[in-house]
C-alpha cells in the first residue's frame, strides 16, 4: 500500500488557496478512480481503494498545515507503513506555477507542513512539489499562498490535476521518475498531435510521423533542364 498525503488547511475558507493545492490533487484523484467517500480517520480525511491494480490510501490532514505530522505519522504507523511508502503533495514557491517535481528525502525547505511531517516522520519519505510561483518579494510569501488562485490560474491549474490523477497509477506502483515523466508528457503535447487526440492512461505521447502523400498519375514528372536542352536543339 501507499499512503498518499495532501497537504492544506481545512474548511471552505481556504479550499482555493494556493497553498491548498495538495488538497486539490487528491480531490481530485479521488474523484477521477472513484475511490469510496472521504470519512474522518487519523485526525484527517481518509479515502482507501486501488488506483489500477494498486491499493493507495489518501489522506487530507485536517490538523492545519503546522501540524501535518501528527496526522501523517498516525496514519503511518495504524496501517504499518515505512516512511518510504509515504508520498506528500504539497504546493513549491521555488518552482514556476503549473510545474511539477518529484523529490525523494532532503529537508523541508521551509514549509511548514514538511517541518512537521518531519518532526513525526523523519524526511526520509517521497515528495511530488507542485509550483506556485514566487511573488519576487519575501515579505509577500505569507500573503501569496494564502490568497485564492486567480481565475486566470485555472488555466495551468486544472491541466495539472487532471494529468496528476490520470496518470497517478505509476505512483501507486512506486515508480515515480514514470509519473513525472507521463505527467510532462500530457502537458506538453508531441508537436504533431492534435490538440484533442485521446492519451491512454498510463502512456506517455508520441508524435505519430507526418503522413506522405501518394503519387498520382496526374502529377508531372520532375524536368531536367539539361535534357530539356538537348532534347529542343536535336
């Protein structure tokens, strides 16, 4: 099993902060496997099923983001996990709005939520960073990942969690260099594909090869001008 956390802080006052986003992504997980409805367990919400052939649990810590741990580190040790089974979404001023980055292990960077998960687990445990932005200024971080995303934002915002719980199956799998890399692949499309082409779930996109046209007997042979020479002074 793999416990998949998302950080936040709950209530609907901070549903569409940026610094929500970690909620975000397993709603939306959620939703797009149809995974049973959230219930109350572990100082936060719960949601257990299989994304594939894999079984995950997800978790929304509803402790507020300074104390994630404890929420985090019960749930851990309840379904006797290690902290390499345990992977955090989170939202990363340190990356551009709509990237994504997995991380294995290293330090928290800051992030309140992180520190505590730190605290209760160790940091030995797999981060998948979703970016935000920078607002230029250290003085308005604070403001920054407490204000709503603009309506603008939806549309990097909503690709990203679409593409995160489509192919969110290669995390469950413990593969997660193949989730980033199919999660880049449909935010970027191949140049020759169409913008509405389908992507199979769990398959990076490729280009198909430009087609060639047939020749016709209606299409003219190429003319040498040389030949063409020859044959008006014979």
């Amino acid at each position: 099993m793999r416990l998949i956390v998302g950080l936040g802080n709950p209530g609907a006052t901070y549903a569409r902060q940026r610094h929500n986003i970690g909620f975000m992504a397993l709603d939306e997980i959620a939703s797009h496997h149809s995974l049973p409805a959230w219930r109350p367990r572990f100082q936060g919400q719960l949601a257990e099923g299989r994304v594939g052939d894999a079984r995950v649990a997800l978790l929304k810590p509803q402790t507020f983001m300074n104390l994630s741990g404890q929420s985090v580190g019960e749930a851990m040790r309840y379904l006797k996990l290690q902290p390499a089974d345990v992977t955090v979404f989170h939202d990363e001023l340190d990356l551009a709005p709509g990237q994504m980055r997995v991380k294995f292990g290293g330090g928290h960077a800051g992030h309140n939520g992180l520190r505590s998960i730190h605290q209760h687990i160790g940091e030995g445990y797999g981060r998948v960073r979703l970016g935000i932005g920078h607002p230029g200024d250290k003085a308005r971080v604070t403001g920054h990942v407490l204000s709503d995303f603009a309506k603008a934002e939806g549309d990097w915002l909503e690709p990203l969690l679409d593409a995160i719980a489509r192919e969110v199956g290669w995390l469950a799998q413990d593969d997660p260099a193949r989730f980033q890399t199919a999660v880049a692949a449909r935010l970027k499309p191949a140049r020759n594909a169409g913008p509405r082409d389908a992507l199979p779930e769990g398959q990076p996109r490729h280009a198909a090869p430009r087609p060639v046209p047939a020749a016709t007997p209606d299409t003219p042979a190429p003319v040498d001008p040389l030949q063409a020479l020859r044959e008006r002074f014979r």
